[in-house]
C-alpha cells in the first residue's frame, strides 16, 4: 500500500511548506525499518528527486533517488532555477501586487463619474 498526500502550492514562497516538513527529514526510515514504525513516526519522510528530467538537471549531477536538500527546494521552487548551476529555468515567476494595491489600480481605472454615480446610489452608510 502507497499512501501520498497533495498540497497545492504556489511559485515562489509555496515551497517553505516542504521546508518545514519533507525537506526537513523528520521523519526518515530505512528501507528495513517495518512499516509499522514509518506509520507511527511523526513527521514526512524526506523528498527524493524522481523522474526522467532529473538528468537533465545540475549538469547531470543529479540522480533519480537522491535527497532533496534545502537550497536545492528553494532554488527549484522558490527561484525557478536550476536546483544545481542556479541558472534560470525558463521565464521569471511574475510578480502579482497585493490586493489593496489591485483594487487601487482598478478603481484609478475607472470613469470617475461611474464613481460619482455609485456614491450617489448607494446606501447611506457607503456614502460616508
């Protein structure tokens, strides 16, 4: 039996959730260990590069199996570089302003006498 958990996850700071546990290796058994105790230990065992484009990473010093080390996350997911060279993967993650700095924008963005006008028909306490 195979148990796996998912997690969404975002570019940039969403790889921080692996930090604090699979990156941090809290919870590693051998392979001789009995499942029994993987089950009970607390914690995620740590992650392991797996896949056919792992070869195509570090210049080749990666190798399926190996363990996920914290600059290697963090340079991968946090970055978009290679987990190895540190060299960019394809384009930059963009950038997204925070919301009070998107809803500014958008209300910049409108016909100031569509502003006018939503005042005027609002309730009392939006006329404030």
């Amino acid at each position: 039996m195979v148990t796996v958990s998912m997690r969404v996850m975002s570019a940039g700071d969403g790889y921080k959730y692996l930090l604090r546990t699979i990156a941090a290796a809290d919870g590693d058994r051998a392979l001789s260990t009995p499942l029994t105790r993987y089950y009970a230990e607390a914690g995620t065992p740590p992650g392991q590069w797996l896949g056919s484009g792992v070869a195509a990473l570090g210049k080749g010093q990666l190798a399926v199996g190996d363990r996920v080390s914290e600059a290697q996350l963090q340079l991968l997911m946090g970055m978009g570089c290679d987990p190895i060279t540190g060299d960019p993967l394809g384009h930059a993650f963009p950038a997204y302003k925070s919301v009070p700095e998107r809803i500014e924008t958008r209300i910049a963005d409108l016909d100031p006498d569509l502003v006018v006008l939503a005042h005027d028909v609002g309730d009392a306490g939006s006329q404030s």
